[in-house]
C-alpha cells in the first residue's frame, strides 16, 4: 500500500530539499568552473580544453567558414600566455594540445586562403617558448569514410566504441522509423536505479527537427544538417529527494546508451548539449510541447552518413589522468 504523508512530515521533506539545494548551490560556487576560473590550474586547463575544441569542431563542419573563430583562436592564445605567466610550474605538455590544435587550424586557414598572420606569429612565439614537440599530439579533423564505418559499428564492442564519431554533417536522406525504433528498443536495456526506467525521449523530424537544431545553438552552422532530432529527457516523477540528481544520472546512461544504439545500426548522430539556464530551457514546454516534468538530458543528431565525411579528432585523456586506483 502507498503511504499516506503526513503535513509534518511534508514540510520536513520541503525544508530538506531546500538543504539540498543550498549544498549544491555552495559545492556550484567553489567548483564550477565559470566562478572564479583564473584561482584555478584545474578549471583553467578545461577552459582551454573547452576552447581547442571549439576550434576543432569549427573544422569538422562540411564547409567550415572562411576565416571563421579567428577572434576565439587569438583569444585562446592570449590565454594560453596568462596560463603560461599563472602557473610557471604546472605541467608544460598540457600546451600541447591546444597549441597543436592552433597549428591544424592554421594549416587549414592556409589551404583555404584566410591565412592569419597575427595568429601564425603568436602561435610560432608560443612553440618556441615551450619548445613544443607536437610527435605524440593528434588534434584537428580527420577522414572517415561510411564503409569503414559500417564495417566496424556492429562488429563488437571494442570496435563499436572506437568506431563512433561525433559527425556534423549527413547525407539528405530522413533517417527511417525502422532504425530509430532499433535503436530505441537497443536503448531500452539501459539499467537504471530500481528499474524506474525514468528516461523519455521526443523524436522530431523535418521542420521541427530544424527548429529544435536553431533554437538549440550547439549546432551553430550545421543546423540544416541535423536529419532527425530525438530528445532524451528524464522523468522527475520517478525519483525522490534523497536522489535529485538521479534523474540526470539514468537519463545520462540512457542517451550514451541511445547514442551507441544509433551507431550500431550504422546511423550518425551528433550529441548536443542541454545544459542550459532555465529560462531558456522553458522553450521546450512552450515551443515543443515537453511536459514539464520531463528535465532535459541530450539531444541526439541523427541522420545517414555520406560516402566520406570528416570528424574532430577529440583526443582523450590517458586513463592515468582521470583514474585513481584505491
Ligand atoms: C553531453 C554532450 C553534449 C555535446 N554538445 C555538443 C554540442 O552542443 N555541439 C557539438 O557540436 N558537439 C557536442 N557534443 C559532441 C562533443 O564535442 C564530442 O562528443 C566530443 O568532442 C568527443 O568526440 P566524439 O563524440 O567524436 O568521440 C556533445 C557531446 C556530449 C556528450
């Protein structure tokens, strides 16, 4: 039988979600990575990596613009300096693969004729100041072709994993209902904390996929390329307060299971973010009939893969940085 809560009770579990609240609120304010980022070496290392990146998905566009993210290369380079003057001890090699994505950036700006030299000449001060040795460094785009692809998107887990791209760009075709229903039933396997199964998800296609794409942002030049949008969101009727996060965290497990899924089934897709304020986040009830007890947690790009197709190289971090044995 469900039980019956109390009016004391209620009020108590009000005044211990506002603690909740507040805990995050003061655990938000030391270690987010926007407050009080230059008191930092961790936060400013993943600002840099946040800004490379950017860069780095600029040149796996289908037709990067001519010229574009000039003003954020030189801004990542200014910063790159007061990284340099704040922490004269800190690990050098860190440099590498931001300045390395700098040099593709330039050797793609030289191919197509936008050619910076105030770029050229800071990037080059900055080598030398560091005596950079870019041999073991891979940053920038790379090719794939849809063959390679599909020979390795369902052929084991290892190959499935190594295989899967973030793409940007698709062929024209919308991608069938038989697939995404595939991959929706491959997704549905996902455990989750006492099989709520608390994830949702939206599937638009046509104008509304394109709608979504714009008002999304992170699309920013490939809006038009995204063939299918397919919302994951998390249910929050599913989950407690002792556990508010939950619903990101099994909603989060859903979407990279999803992501996979659509891989599988040879299909490309495009992870784009939600985290966004609030206030922006209401567009999803307003314009796209979310209900609102449905947090978002990721949109999937989904369309078909052309014959070839370039894809950021996105280097990760050696598992020595980001585990610790105990
Ligand atoms: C939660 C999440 C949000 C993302 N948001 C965006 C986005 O808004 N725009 C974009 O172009 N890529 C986005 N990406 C793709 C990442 O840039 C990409 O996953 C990362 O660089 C690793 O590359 P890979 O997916 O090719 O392995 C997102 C990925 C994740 C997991």
């Amino acid at each position: 039988m469900i039980q019956r809560i109390d009016a004391w009770t209620q009020f108590k579990l009000r005044c211990r979600l506002a603690r909740e609240i507040f805990a995050f609120w003061s655990l938000s304010l030391r270690h987010n990575a926007s407050i009080a980022t230059d008191r930092s070496l961790n936060k400013t290392q993943n600002t840099l990596l946040r800004e490379a990146h950017v860069i780095e998905k600029g040149l796996s566009l289908r037709h990067p613009r001519r010229g574009f993210g000039q003003g954020k290369i030189l801004a990542l380079l200014r910063n790159i300096d007061r990284y340099l003057a704040t922490y004269p001890e800190a690990d050098k090699d860190f440099i590498l693969y931001p300045l390395s994505v700098v040099g593709s950036y330039i050797a793609h700006s030289t191919k197509t004729g936008s050619f910076n030299a105030d770029i050229a000449t800071h990037f080059k001060q900055l080598v030398a100041r560091i005596d950079a040795d870019f041999s073991a460094i891979q940053s920038g785009v790379k090719e794939v072709t849809r063959d390679q692809l599909h020979a390795n998107c369902n052929s084991g887990f290892e190959s499935l994993l190594f295989s899967r791209h973030s793409i940007r760009y698709f062929a024209a075709a919308t991608p069938a209902r038989d697939l995404i229903q595939k991959a929706l039933r491959l997704a549905q396997q996902t455990p989750s904390a006492c099989n709520r199964q608390g994830w949702r998800t939206h599937v638009f296609h046509g104008e509304s996929c394109n709608r979504m794409a714009i008002w999304h942002g992170g699309a920013s030049g490939f809006e038009d390329e995204v063939r299918c949008c397919i919302l994951v969101t998390g249910d929050m009727n599913a989950f407690l307060l002792h556990e508010i996060h939950q619903v990101y965290i099994d909603g989060g497990m859903y979407a990279m299971n999803l992501v996979n899924a659509l891989h599988s089934t040879g299909l490309g897709t495009i992870p784009l973010s939600c985290g966004f304020f609030h206030d922006k986040l209401s567009a999803l009830k307003t314009v796209f009939d979310i209900p609102s007890n449905e947090v978002p947690i990721l949109i999937v790009g989904v369309g078909y893969l052309e014959d070839r197709f370039r894809v950021a190289v996105s280097a990760r971090k050696p598992i020595h940085v980001t585990n610790t044995y105990h």
